[in-house]
DNA sequence: ATGAAAGCGCTAACAT
DNA sequence: ATGTTAGCGCTTTCAT
C-alpha cells in the first residue's frame, strides 16, 4: 500500500495539516515539526498524490494535446515544444492522436475535460468548427493549430503565410527567375492558408508582369509530390518553367526525388523551393531552399499563451503571430551568375 | 461550476448511487431510473469528474511514457503506436521527455507515480541502471525501451539484434561483396546492442575468411555520417572496400549524403546498408537498404504487455522479440550483374 | 503554530 | 432496486 499523509502525520506525532502546510509551504511552521516531519517524509519515501491534490485544488496542471498523428515530424516538433516549454512551467502533457478523425477530435476533448485538464491544445489539420464551439463553450483555456485551415476565430499561434510567400517568390526573382509555377492544393483553397500564400503568388507575378502557372494536388505528402513530377515533367524540359514554389515541403521532395529518378538536375534544370522545413529539408540532396515555419515555436509559445491565462494574467491578443525565415539552401540556381 | 454526479441525481429525483449506477452499468438499475437519468445527464451535459474516480478506485489508465526526445522521428514512431494501440485498450498517454538527462528520467518516474499513473513506459537512449531499480522498488507495471544498451534484467520488447546484423551480412555477401566494413560506436560496445551486431559481423566475416575492417565512430547522427565520410573515403576510392555497413540509419544517411557532395557515387562506388529504418530511409537518393526495426510495433506491444499485466492476466516473458526484416532498396550494388 | 473537521466528486459496501 | 453512508488522500477553513 501507498504511504499517505496520514502514515506521515502519524510518524511525525504532528496532524496531517501540519504535514500538509510543510510540503506545500503554505503556512508557517515550527522549525521543530518541520523537521519531524521531513524525516518522516524521508523515511517513508512519501510522495503526495495528485490525484487527491487535484480533486480539493481543482487545478490539475496536465495540459490536454490533441494532435493529428504524433508520427509525423512536423507535429513531434511542435509537441517537442510544449512538452519542454511545458515543464518548465510545471506542466505535464496528456496526449491524443486523432488521425484526421473528426469526431476523435471532439471524443477527445470530452475525455480530457473529464480527465480535468487545465487547458487543452488542438492539433488539427481538418475543418472542424464544431470542435471550436464545444471548446468555446466548455470554457476551457484553449489554442487551436492549424497548419492548413483558417478555421473561425480562434486563440491560435501561427505565421503570416502571405509574407511568407512573397519572401519566397522575392527570393527566386532576386535569382533571375521569371517563368515560376506554384504548386497548390486542390482542395478548400478559400477555406485554407493557400488563399494568403497563392495571392502572394498572384501578387509577385503580376509585379512581374509574367504568366501565371498554377498546379493543383490534392495532398500533402511526399508521395503526392513525386507523382505530381509526372504532371510537370513537360513543362520543366520544355523551359515553360525554370522554377517551382511548392505550398509544402513533402511536395517539393517528392518532386526532388522525382526528378532524381528521372534525370532531371536539381536546381539545373529546374529551380525547387517548399515551405515548412520539416526534417528531411535539410537532409536530401540537394538540400531544400524553404520557408521555416517555427514548429518548437509554436509550441512553446501555445503553452506560454495558456500559462498566461491560466495565471490570469493579461489577457493576450487572440492570435500570435511569429517571424518566418527562408531557408537559403541549394535547391535553388541564381540564372545571373 | 462544473456540473456534478450531485446535480444529477437532483435533477433525477433518484441518489447518486444510482447515477452512479447507470453511468457505471455497475449494478441493475430499472428502465424507469435509468431513463431519468440519463435525461439529467443529457440535459445538464453531465461528465463524470475522471479524477475522483480515480482517486476512490485507485486506478487510473493512464500510462506514464517517458521518451528521451518526442522530436526524434523513430521515437515520435514508438509513441504512436503506444498512443494508439494505448487507446484501444481505453489508456490515455502522459508524455515526458528527458533529453538524455538521466536526473530527469527518475524525476519524471517520480512525477508520474505521484499522478498515479496504472504504469510506465520509458524509452531510454543512456545507461542508468538506478532508475530501472527505482521502477522495479516502485513496484509499478513498466516496460523498458533502450535502441543502444542492453541495461540490467527488465521487461523489453525488442530485436534480436545479432540475427538482423547477419541478415545484413548475407544479403551483403549474396550481392558478391568479400570487402565489407562494419561502422560500429565508439563507447560502451560491451554494454550495447554493438556488441551482438559486431558480433555477426565478424562471425559472417571469417566464414568468409575475409579481413574485418571496422571504424568506430561517437554518435548516431546524420550529421556524424557525414563527418565519418572523410575518413572512409581512402578506402572507398582505392576499393579497400566496396560495402559499408552502418551501425544506423543516420550514420547511413549522413555518408550517402558525403559521397553526394564529394561525387561518389552510391552503390556503384560503394554499397551503404543502415540499420532502422528511418522514415527518411526511402526518401533520400539513392533509397537506402536497410533494416527494419519495427518502432511503431514496439510500442504497441509494449502497451499490450503492460495491458495484460493491469488485467492480472498471465505473465508473459520479460523480454519480448519482434521479427526483423531486411527493406531491400537501392543502396547496394549486386557486385554479380 | 497547530489540530479538528468539512468536503472535493465519486464508488462501493451496507441497509432496506 | 434503491438510498444512506463511509471514505479515497488531500487542502483548507475554523477554532484554539
């Protein structure tokens, strides 16, 4: 059997009050029952259940993460951040992976509140507005991630994607590229960031007074990517095209390594940059030109704004934005030099 | 004010043992109660408080899982499955990570026994012997995961390392390759999982009555692959040897991605097997032969174990084995075609 | 400074 | 079949 507060009141000849104010140091103590009772305390190997703790406090300091698929890198990332950002605000991590299952999301958020988490942080990459209101309405302190959609108002943590972009297509002007294709989604494109990223696209084109040429898959993996190189194949040995901007990193390598496959240099023949720099970027050759999305950030940052809250203090902005960086690597050709 | 088993029962017109009743489907309960109450419930969007359960049932589902980094793609893998497979056997999934600190895998062992966590599982990367004792003096259901070290008597799930290394070495030796190095690490390769792979290595060697050509390398990084292609690439031009077997996959892919940058090509200059599986195994160029240790498997029969030991059902082996398989990509050169 | 006692929300005897 | 009650391990008034 577990050793309680009561093994330890007894041990020490103190009431478990007094046991209590020690470890929690909420009230004075003598220095003569503080001693008897760390004693105690050390003999017993006696650790306070949180459980109990929680149940009276109502406070739990476990926050509830929701995320997509743990599995992909992109998540672990942001996970990665709020678990060590969380520690360090005391917090532990209670963890949910939906895989892109609707009503998952919504079952587990039921089951977190139940399980009387602090706050909860939402993963998605669905549209899902239902989740949002159940959320609103449980009234529990919340930040919603979406790498894709734009999904209601929401406490969020996120990156300008329109600045983004046009960093992107600046880049690759600044490099003599004139014939630039974009390569988006086919899917929701109002309803999703592609609306921000693809204006900026639009926008740098126009300023350039050239062709627009836009592609659309539907999803976002490498695979997708690589079969996508058949679809663009043409246009690259053709010269319609020097350089393609890929809505996403997985897009982008996949096309890489179609182009590996199929003899078409990289950045030769065709200029490549994604967006995301998840892992791999950096890591395939050649090494991926990309935007950085700050995915650790993202986390920390999500706990800090729920720390905040929690803390009531002041209240922040609904939405954070943080700075983007492009990747200058080598999947990329400068046609001046 | 959240709503309460209390509040129901009001609601109701019944006691809260009946409520008790029905949400628990614990003792019989007549159509006529039952309905009322499951219309308060309904109505007041009742949700029972999961910590007082715990705390009067004493149990808890919740495994505590200690990783050494969520970001690390393979462990982000073993998580899944923990995580999934976790929850459909109804257990929910407290996360920590401990960066290789070995003071934070027992204060995290620690936390999480206070959270009255069912049992734990830790997935460790370093040697430390005391938080295994710590676990086992706790007497706490867990399962101990360590991809490098064979760490004192403790329930495992795991590969049967030396008979993966020997499929490596007779795929090897089936493609026509006599001059095979062998990339091993430089600490600890008694206390390790090196000790067994070394071991096939050589074993495949001499029946082969060829010379062992093995370099030592510290860590496991791509980054450390890529640093070691200086050293091996005398060897590699002057045909000293004509496969290398790398103790990892990031090893594997930080050479693959030296000989790139240093126009060697792979496998037609040299043939490079890892070992793992990575995911960026079958996204770099050329595809890297490999083995498979199955991480998502891992976890998921790590939870199984841990399941059946919560439900008294019988003890399995301490130590469980999972199949390997070789993934035949396109990093080695058949020497005979 | 300390102890007694109430009570957090719930389950599980125990009564009826 | 249902209600009453004790108590899980703890914090927190309220007395003293």
């Amino acid at each position: 059997m577990a050793v309680t507060i009561k093994d330890v009141a007894r041990k020490a000849g103190v009431s478990i009050s007094t046991v209590s104010r020690v470890i929690n140091e909420s009230k004075p103590v003598s220095p003569e029952a503080r001693r008897k009772v760390i004693k105690a305390i050390d003999e017993l190997g006696y650790r306070p259940n949180e459980i109990a703790r929680s149940l009276v406090t109502k406070k739990s300091n476990v926050i509830g993460v929701i995320v997509d698929d743990i599995g992909s890198s992109y998540v672990a990332q942001i996970v990665r951040g709020i678990e060590e950002v969380g520690h360090m605000y005391n917090y532990d991590i209670l963890l949910c992976s939906t895989y892109g299952d609707k009503e998952a999301e919504e079952r587990f958020t039921q089951l977190l509140l139940q399980k009387q988490v602090a706050a909860i942080i939402l993963l998605s990459e669905i549209y899902n507005e239902e989740v949002i209101s159940y959320l609103k309405y449980a009234s529990i302190p919340f930040v919603y991630l979406n790498k894709y959609y734009n999904v209601l108002e929401s406490p969020t943590v996120r990156i300008n994607n329109y600045l983004a972009s046009k960093k992107v297509m600046d880049y690759l002007i600044k490099c003599g590229h004139k014939n630039i294709a974009y390569v988006t989604q086919e899917k929701d494109i109002e309803l999703t960031v592609e609306k921000h990223k693809l204006q900026a696209y639009k926008d740098s084109m126009n300023e350039l007074k050239q062709p627009q040429t836009i592609y659309k898959i539907d999803g976002h993996t490498i695979t997708k990517g690589y079969e996508f190189g058949k679809k663009i194949e043409k246009d690259i040995r053709t010269n319609k095209i020097t350089a393609v901007f890929c809505c996403d990193d997985e897009i982008a390598i996949g096309l890489i390594n179609y182009c590996y496959d199929n003899d078409i240099k990289v950045p030769d023949a065709v200029s490549i940059v994604g967006y995301g720099n998840i892992s791999i970027a950096s890591y395939i050759r050649p090494k991926l030109t990309t935007i950085m999305e700050p995915y650790y950030d993202i986390g920390a940052v999500s706990v800090r704004k729920l720390s905040k809250i929690l803390n009531n203090e002041k209240p922040e902005e609904e939405t954070i934005e943080l700075p983007v960086q492009l990747i200058v690597r080598d999947s990329v050709k400068d046609l001046d030099i």
